[in-house]
C-alpha cells in the first residue's frame, strides 16, 4: 500500500473540495479572528529591551533536559538536545546537548593560550589573536556523542528522541584547520598521533591519529556566526569531523603530537565496545549511519487526528551525506522513500520528510538512513546479533515510534 499523499494528488483533491484540505471553513467565527488580540492594541517591547534575544515565551518547552537517574551528579552528567522542537539541520546554540566531565569552564580568552609540543620542531604557543590571524574555514559538521542511544541497547527505555536521540547536535563551526596549526609548528617523521588536552577541571586528553588530524580537524573558535559558548569549549574546541563526541576536545589549551596514542599509556577501558564475548572493540571512532524520526515522537504526538500528517526526522553518518532515507509506517513490513529537503553537507545533519494521509490507526513508525558510502542502518536485532547488549557505544538501530489511534507515541520495539 502506497500511503504518499503526493502533492499532485493534494492540490487537485483541494480544488475538487469546498475549500482547503488543511484548514477549516468553520473558523469564520473563530474568537482568534473576530476578537482583537492584546497584541494587536498594545505598543510592544522597545529595541533595548533584550540586548541578546531570547526566544518567545511560549516556546519555553524547547530546551534542553537532563535525566536525573543518569548521573550521580549534574557536573559530571549529560544533558540533550531538543530534536523534537527544532527544524532544519543547524542546532541552536543554546540548545546543544552538553556533555562534560567536569563542568563548564570559564575561561578567560585573554588569558587562554594554545601550546603545540612533543614532536615538533618548534614547539609554539598560541594567544587567540594569533590564531584568529591564519586563514579560516567555515564547516557544518554534527557532534555526536558514542553514547547516544546507549540506554536503548537492551530494549525500549526512554520516551522521547531527545532522551534517546538528543546526544547530537548540528551547527557551523569558524576556526583555522589542524593541519595548518601543526605545519607552523613542524610535525617529526616519528608524529603519528595527536594529543588534545583540555583546560577544564577533567584536563581531557584523547589521541587523535595523524592521517585524520592532517585531513579534515579543525580548531574552531565560533559557532553559528557567535564565538563558542562556554557550554561547547569557549574559547577554543577541536573539531573531529564524523567522529565520537569525546575526542571533540573543549577549551582546547594543548596539542601534544607523539608516536604514541595515550590510550597505550593510560586506561584502555573506557570508550571501547564490549561485546557479547567479552572481547571489546577499540578505535570505533567514525560513527555510523544513523536517523530518527523527531516528528511524529513521544514529546510531539500527532494532536490533529486523521488526515494530513507531515512527518519529519534526522539522518547523518560520520562517512559522508546521506544519499537515502526509507520510512516504514508499519513496523519495517512496507518502505517508501523519504524526501530529503536543505543542504546535504557530508559528516551533518540531512533533514527528511514524508507527507502521508494519517487513517488514524495504530502506525509503527521507522526510518532508515542509506549514506554516500552505501552503509545502511541496520535493525536494533541486526546491531545485537552481532555486539550483544553490553555495550552502551555506537547503537546506530532503527528507531520505532508507536502511534496510537489517539496521537500519543510511545518508544517501542518491533519483531
Ligand atoms: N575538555 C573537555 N572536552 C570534552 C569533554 C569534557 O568533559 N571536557 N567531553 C567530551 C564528550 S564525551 C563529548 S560527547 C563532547 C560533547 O560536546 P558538547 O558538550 O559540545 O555537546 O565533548 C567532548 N569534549
Ligand atoms: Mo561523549
């Protein structure tokens, strides 16, 4: 069954109709378009009421939540994204998931300063002036966390994509490329890897290997047009493109190159994927193809009955654009193929859509996203059949949303 309401289908079937498919003769004597509104008889808030804009005061649901259970405390913890509220494919700046190990740093720019050492040959130090005057790229990139989805190994937890999806966000970031930063410095024939380190109380260190530090890393001192929020690494992050989240280094103050990854001299436990056997995989950096449907979900229930339905979701893949999604509205049985609308950057956020005509029955709403390098996202089974279930890094399986005849949606599983 083919449940596309097409445009073409839509824009006849309104003109064979009295009026408007999508909006209702009735409302002639809707109080909101008889009455005068206060806002239409009162002088609004002056230009310097709000130096820096916030958004409307009825949008006071769209914001970032924690899970309290998650974290014994909220310094070390994780908050997420909103997806349910957002369109397109930037995040807002103040509605990037944070993630931190130590809180949020203040760092004073003036004060902040960039060393480059190890197996250089000249070891340097950066102000951020100085590293505001070598050449600047601007990029879209999402950041995704490897733990996103990780309480949803073993089964249905959490209600809402922002609870099981909302470890991503999506923005464009302004800074000077890796590569242009370490060649001022010299790397050694024997500098093979990349030793980031953060000013925070956590002092984060990861090991970045040289092939991807010299390709596409940059250092980035702003985000959508503003410099980085406090939240995101003020005033300095790396930028690891298409990579797990925790090598995205914040308030970046130190670039260690050596032959060795820290890893081998430090704990080996953490970030590694243990599977079924024991055995764990390591150096699962590139995350995979992945895609929620945001709209219809738990948080945003379809409140307009039966009829026309928009519904919309998110894909990415940390190995170029998405090429492909594929929407089931029937548990994975039947699968049409979505529209991706906006820029189509590689290692960012692609948006789809597909308008269907909601009969107002039970639906179990699936997307699966195809990327540019042919890799398809795979059943959550698929995924354990193959990782088991102790693992909490990179779930990347199919999302289902069941859509009860009322409009509410709850997270479950199929089959
Ligand atoms: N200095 C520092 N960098 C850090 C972290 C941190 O705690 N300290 N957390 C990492 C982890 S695990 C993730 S997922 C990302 C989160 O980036 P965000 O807070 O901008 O979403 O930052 C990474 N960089
Ligand atoms: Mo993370």
């Amino acid at each position: 069954m083919d449940d596309t309401l097409s445009r073409r289908s839509l824009i006849t079937g309104a003109a064979a109709t009295a009026g408007s498919l999508l909006a209702s003769p009735s409302r002639a004597s809707d109080p909101a378009i008889t009455e005068i509104q206060p806002w239409n008889q009162e002088l609004g808030s002056p230009v310097d009421a709000a130096p820096y804009g916030m958004p409307s005061q009825h949008e006071a649901d769209t914001v970032r939540r924690n899970v309290e259970w998650l974290t014994a405390d909220t310094t070390s913890s994780i908050n997420f994204t909103p997806l349910h509220r957002l369109e397109g494919i930037i995040t807002p700046n103040g509605l990037c998931f944070e993630r931190h190990h130590s809180g949020v740093a203040d760092v004073d720019p003036a004060k902040h300063r960039l060393m480059v050492n190890g197996l250089v040959d000249k070891p340097l130090v950066f102000t951020m002036e100085d590293l505001q005057r070598f050449p600047r790229e601007n990029k879209i990139y999402f950041l995704e966390c490897a733990a996103n989805s990780g309480m949803e190994w073993r089964g249905a937890q959490l209600n809402g994509c922002q609870f099981t999806h909302g470890m991503v966000h999506c923005v464009m970031y302004t800074g000077v490329s890796l590569r242009t930063v370490l060649a001022e410095a010299g790397v050694k024939a024997t500098g093979k890897w990349v030793m980031p380190e953060g000013a925070d109380a956590a002092a984060m260190t990861r090991s970045i290997p040289m092939e991807k530090a010299l390709d596409d890393c940059m250092i980035a001192f702003a985000m959508n047009g503003e410099a980085l929020r406090p939240e995101q690494g003020y005033p300095l992050r790396l930028v690891v493109p298409g990579w797990e989240g925790n090598m995205w280094v914040k308030w970046l103050r130190r670039l260690e190159v050596g032959d060795m990854p820290w890893h081998h001299r430090e704990e080996t436990s953490k970030y590694t994927d243990l599977m079924a056997d024991g055995k764990a995989r390591r150096f699962t950096w590139e995350m995979d193809v992945k895609s929620v449907i945001t709209n219809p979900s738990p948080q945003a229930p379809v409140t307009h009955g039966k009829g026309h339905t928009v519904l919309s979701g998110l894909a990415w893949s940390g190995r170029g654009t998405i090429k492909r999604v594929d929407v089931s509205t029937d548990g994975g049985r039947n699968w049409v193929t979505a529209r991706l609308d906006g820029p189509s950057h590689g290692k960012a956020l692609h948006r789809f859509y597909h308008e269907f005509d909601w009969d107002g029955g039970e639906l179990l709403l699936q997307s699966r996203a195809i990327d540019s390098d042919g890799n398809v996202q795979p059943t959550k089974d698929a995924l354990r059949a193959v990782r088991g279930t102790e693992s909490i890094y990179h779930n990347n399986g199919i999302q289902t949303w069941h859509v009860r005849r009322g409009g509410e949606v709850e997270n479950v599983e199929v089959g």
